[in-house]
C-alpha cells in the first residue's frame, strides 16, 4: 500500500461475507458514487492513493481508476499496474468527457473506460463484460484440470506438480483442449484451431502429436486424452456432466 | 500490457527461450547430421540462445565428414525451433537440443546438409500430392563393451520374444523406452530378438523428417543409456558372425491430407493402383539405392541367405524373405494399409535413406511402373538358377557393387544433388578399398596353414 497510509481504507461487503471480486480503487478515498455502485453489485474494494510503494495482491480482480481528480499521478498508476509480472487486469478508468482525448496514445493503459460521471447500470454491464473476457472463476493465465495445470503466461505445463516437458506445438495442442474440457474436437478442427494454416501430413499430424502427448503424460494419465472413434478427440469431462 | 522488450517475431523462438529460462535449462545442444549419417553436436549457453534462434551459428564446416567444400568452410546452423526437447539423462535434465537445417553463410540452404536433401524430396512429393510417413523397427545389440580387440561379449543369451525378467538388457531396455517416450518418441513394440543380445523397438509412425530426426534421438539415447550402465549398445549390421544381424525395417505410406494413398477398398490386399506402383518404383531402383540404405562394407554380411534378411529383388503379402512385404490389416483400419521395405539397416544415415526411398516410389508413381508378380516361394532357400527362372534380381553382394549401381543412377544423383553424390561415392570407394586391401583373421586361418 501507499506508505502515508498505513491503514488503507477498503469496502468489504456489509455482509460481512468475503466478496468474490476485489477492485483496487484510485484514489483514497475513492469516489463516493463508485464506492456505492460497487457496494450494490457485490464488489468488494480497497483504495490506493499513489502507486509508490503499492503491493500487487493476487486477490485483487482488477482496478478502478478515476483520473476526474488528479489525472497525472493516475495515468501514473496505471502505467504502473500494467508492467507488473502479472499485471493487474482488467483495468477501467473512469474519465470526465471533456479529457477523452487523453485516451488518445494511451490505449495500452487500461482495457476499458467509463465517461463520469457514469450510471451505476453502465458500470455494472462494463465490469460484468470485462471480467467475462478476462475468465472469471479461474486466474486467466492458468488453464486446469484435474493432475494438469498450464501456464499459458510461462508456457509451463505440470502434471501432478511435476513439470511437463512439451514442444511448441504438444503444448498448443494440450492447452487448446484442456480450454474446454469433455468437448469432442474433430482432428481437421484441431489441425485449423491449432496449427493454424494448412499443415502438410493433413489431419494425420493431429494423431502423431496426441500420441507424443499421451507418451509424456505416462501411462498413468495417458487417458486424459480420449479418443473418439471417428471423430475425433477430448481431454477429460465437460464440468457440465 | 507495456513490453518488457521486443518479443521474438516467431511463437515458438519465444516457447523455447521461456522453456529454456523456466525449466532451469544450462545448455543447449545444436545438433545436425553429416554426411555418414553421424550425429553432430555444437554447444551453446542460454545467453546466446536468442542470437542462435534469430540469426543461426556460424562454424567451420571443414571438420565435419561431407561438408567440405573447396572455396569455403564456413556454415551456418539454424535451430529448428519446433524440435526443442530437454535431454533426461543429461545433468540431471539441464540440458536441452535443437536439430538444426544447415545454410550457406548467405542463407541457401546447404548442400551437404542431409536434413536439406530430406526436406528437398519431402518437397517433391507435397507437390505431387504426398505426404510421406515412416515407422522403423529398429534391432540393436547390447555387449559387455564396446572395445574393437576382441569378440563383442554377449550380455544375455535369451531368444526371440523371450521374457527375459531378470537379465539387465530388459531393464535397460525398458528404462530406454521410458525415456524415448518421455522426449516424445512413441514406442509401438519392443521384444527380445532372435539372437542372444539382440533387442528390437519399434516406433509410431510420423512424419519422415520427424521420423529422421527421432531415429538419430534413437541411436543416441540408446548408446547413452547403456553407457550409464556400463554397456555398450551397437546398430553395426552384422556384430556378430553366424547370428542375426540388426535391420531397419520400414514401415512406409503415403497420404493426401486425411487419406491414405496406398490403401484402396476391394483391392489386392488393400493395396491401391498408387501404393502398387510406389512398390514397384521402389523394387524397380532396389539396387540403385541399397548402397545408401545399407552403407557399410558391413552391411552385406548381413544381407546373406540363411538369415532373416533379403537378398532377391521381390514382393509378397506375407513372405519374411521378401524385399518388400505388404502387412495383414485390419479391413477397417484403412490408415494401417502400407509396405514395409526389409533391406535398410540402421547404420545407415536415416535422411539420406529416407530421400532414395521416397525418390525411388515417387518414380513408380510419377512413370505408372506395372508391379511384377508377388514372389510365394520361401527365397530363403532360392539359389541363382531358381532365381532367374522367377526373374528376380539380387540385391547388391558388397558394397562395391552398390557403389557401382549407385553410380549409374540418375534417380539417387537427383534425389541426393550433386554434393552428396560426388562425395558419398568418394567416400566410400576408399572405404572399400581399405577392406579390399585388408588380410583377415579368416583368410588367415584357411590359407596360411595349406599355402
């Protein structure tokens, strides 16, 4: 946190339940209209008022910005936020319409943007949307199931905690049907999603890279891919049954 | 998200680079294959890994058999990113190994360079239609040692198929697979041979650029496992006088995107008109490219009647002492249809094998050869006058003689390009000549006491 503020204020639901979603809010205190609106979608939310010496917490879910009191050291922030190693997404900044134009050259800051002063309903749709895209319930750089967890930030794929040693392509392939577990994929589908262009060896390469994965993944967990007679294969079960 | 610096243009330069950082990797091997199909390593540090990627190695060709050129030495090695894997038996799994295609110093791929030729005839063939598949059975044998001095010692003295529980070959075979499959080198099969010592693994089709690259991965992770344990693993053709040799069996197919060419509904085995003329393209030049998939003066001791290995130019459903057998599949597995070609060995250098290969079938295609009749009889047991009544033809006797077939050859000075041509029948003329001028232990027993 801030070092002048030792005790940084924050808004946990009233409920006194842990809220799901927790926004870091510039600045602090954060504005009283966002603090309610929050408040009354279930967000729970903690205020910094300087991004020196602000610890990054991996509860945070993302970050509200209002830059309608000092733009500068919000901007600041921002910038600040994105270079982390694990950057802190989303990131919405709440902006007065008559400074868009400060959004100009500065796209790569924030993922989206609200005019103040806004309409708690806009806000709500805004942060329902952006958190939908960044893969709410799973850190969107993890992809699991079951013994297998990859890191798509790293590359790094682990089976029962031990490292996986994949190429480019075993990996893409795994990661691609790991994304959606118990959904049968065709081997063209595969071949186009994965490879990406029309790969020479045809639909044939799908079959000759699923068996490299499955020797990796050793006999004991060979069978995290199944194969689907004559159309194609699946990893694991759908969490829908 | 700001970047920290300019990502790599290419994913997969990026994959490795994390890979190599994440999993602690200290070395990185570069490896390509000369001319005799020997595997070559250069070193790198994960600091120049990124140089490596974008720009390629520079080094001097000179030292390396069949790279040698007369205005210049240098050559350049560009890794082959998508062929990254960690070696598990090396520093504990530190260490990591890239094949790399080898280019002139201003960027033409190079001549000499068997991963080049490979690529070239795969090329062919794309543009025909074709991709080219290849699954090897590839037989071996473990000694006690390696030392040359004396009769290679035996480890075990099991037989074909035997359950050899408790012998240490079976272990090291076993932990051998173990760690093909852990590099990604899926294993079909793997039995004791015919012979005391001899062991078999056979490996899941691919791709046959892949397929070269898993069989040089093979041979050396084989030796390098039996090292560790204080043994000696060897693919010389013919180790042992009155006993099997090791082959290289290929299993061979062709498909045009989701189909296999060779197989055809109804037809004679399943064989199709393309799959019966690849066939015959391939027994057609059968004695024109043996010299490269049998290169060693070796290689034709064990290519000798009374042993599992051919010696007719011929065909068959299912004869073992046929050239080129077409296996029993299951009618509905219409992918399994294929041929499996029985003279290669695996000392031979496995892109150049590939390409004389390919070459030769393409050609049967490409001319609509007409395959000659299917050969019942056991040709085991076949002498020379029996042989020209079914019109066979025997394959080379010596390597000499398939230098000389070799030489004649349009199809393999094409398929190899002048480079390799020219310096592969160099090569091995003045291996021959060494032989031809060497007095052996067997000339000695039977001449000297009588003459």
């Amino acid at each position: 946190m801030v070092s002048s503020y030792s005790a940084p204020s924050s808004g946990p639901l009233p409920s006194g339940a842990p809220p799901n979603e927790l926004f870091l809010l510039y600045p602090d205190p954060p504005p009283v209209d966002l603090v309610r609106s929050l408040s009354l979608g279930g967000y729970g939310w903690t205020a910094a008022s300087s991004h020196s010496g602000l610890i990054v917490s991996d509860d945070w879910t993302g970050a509200i910005v209002s830059l309608a009191e000092d733009a500068e050291r919000g901007w600041l922030l921002c910038r600040d936020l994105r270079r982390r190693d694990v950057p802190v997404e989303p990131l919405l900044v709440l902006i007065p319409g008559d400074r868009l134009d400060e959004l100009d050259e500065r796209a790569e800051l924030f993922d989206d943007f609200l005019i103040a002063p806004f309409h708690p309903a806009e806000l709500d749709a805004r942060l329902k949307h952006l958190l939908w895209r960044a893969g709410r319930g799973v850190r969107p750089e993890m992809v699991e199931y079951g013994p297998l967890r990859l890191n798509t930030e790293t590359y790094q794929a682990q089976i029962d905690g031990k490292p996986l040693d994949l190429t480019y392509m075993e990996y893409e392939l795994l990661r691609f049907l790991a994304a959606t577990p118990g959904r049968v994929f065709s081997r063209e589908t595969l071949l186009n999603q994965v490879w990406g262009y029309e790969y020479y060896g045809g639909a044939r390469t799908v079959d000759v890279h699923i068996r490299r994965l499955r020797a990796k993944l050793g006999q004991e967990h060979a069978n995290l891919i199944q194969t689907i007679r004559s159309v194609g294969y699946k990893l694991g079960q759908s969490r829908w049954g | 998200m700001t970047p920290q610096h300019e990502p790599s243009r290419d994913p997969q330069h990026d994959y490795v680079l994390r890979a190599v950082e994440e999993r602690g990797v200290r070395l990185i091997r570069l490896w390509f294959t000369d001319v005799l199909g020997q595997l070559k390593s250069v070193a790198i540090s994960p600091a120049e890994l990124e140089t490596a990627l974008e720009e390629g190695m520079h080094f001097d060709g000179s030292a390396i058999d069949g790279f040698s050129r007369i205005q210049e030495s240098d050559v350049l090695a560009r890794p082959d990113a998508s062929t990254f894997e960690l070696l598990p038996w090396a520093d504990g799994g530190s260490t990591g190994r890239m094949f790399c295609d080898i280019y002139n110093p201003h960027g033409s791929p190079f001549d000499g360079d068997p991963r080049h030729v490979l690529r070239r005839n795969l090329k062919k063939a794309r543009e025909a239609g074709y991709a080219f598949f290849v699954a090897p059975e590839m037989e071996f044998f473990y000694f006690a040692d390696g030392e040359p001095t004396h009769q290679p010692k035996l480890l075990d003295s099991g037989g074909y198929f035997d359950l050899t529980t408790s012998d240490v070959a079976s272990d090291l075979r076993r932990e051998t697979i173990s760690v093909l499959e852990t590099m990604g080198i899926p294993v079909e099969y793997s039995f004791h041979e015919d012979s005391p010592s001899q062991h078999e693994i056979d490996l899941r089709y691919t791709e046959a650029l892949s397929m070269a690259d898993q069989i040089m991965t093979f041979r050396l992770v084989v030796r390098e496992l039996a090292l560790e344990r204080g043994r000696f693993a060897s693919f010389m053709p013919k180790p042992l006088a009155g006993m099997q040799g090791s082959g290289m069996h290929l299993h061979l197919s062709l498909f045009d995107h989701e189909d296999n060419a060779f197989h055809a509904d109804g037809a004679q085995y399943s064989l199709s008109q393309t799959g019966r003329q690849f066939t015959a393209g391939l027994l057609h030049h059968a004695r024109e490219i043996t010299a490269v998939t049998n290169q060693l003066v070796n290689s034709y001791k064990r290519l000798v009647v009374g042993y599992e290995a051919p010696t007719w130019v011929s065909w068959a459903q299912n004869n073992r002492s046929a050239l080129i057998r077409v296996p029993v599949t299951r009618p509905d597995k219409t992918s399994s249809t294929r041929i499996e070609y029985r003279a290669p060995d695996p000392a031979c250098n496995p892109y150049l094998a590939f390409s004389v290969i390919l070459a030769a079938g393409m050609k049967g295609i490409k001319e609509g050869y007409d395959l000659p009749t299917e050969t019942t009889e056991n040709l085991f047991e076949v002498d020379a006058g029996r042989a020209a009544e079914l019109g066979l033809a025997p394959l080379p006797a010596s390597l000499a003689e398939a230098l000389d077939e070799m030489e004649r050859s349009e199809l393999v000075h094409e398929a190899l390009g002048d480079h390799i041509f020219e310096w592969f029948l160099r090569n091995k003329r003045s291996e021959w000549q060494g032989y031809k001028a060497h007095v052996s232990q067997w000339e000695l027993e039977r001449y000297l006491p009588s003459w």
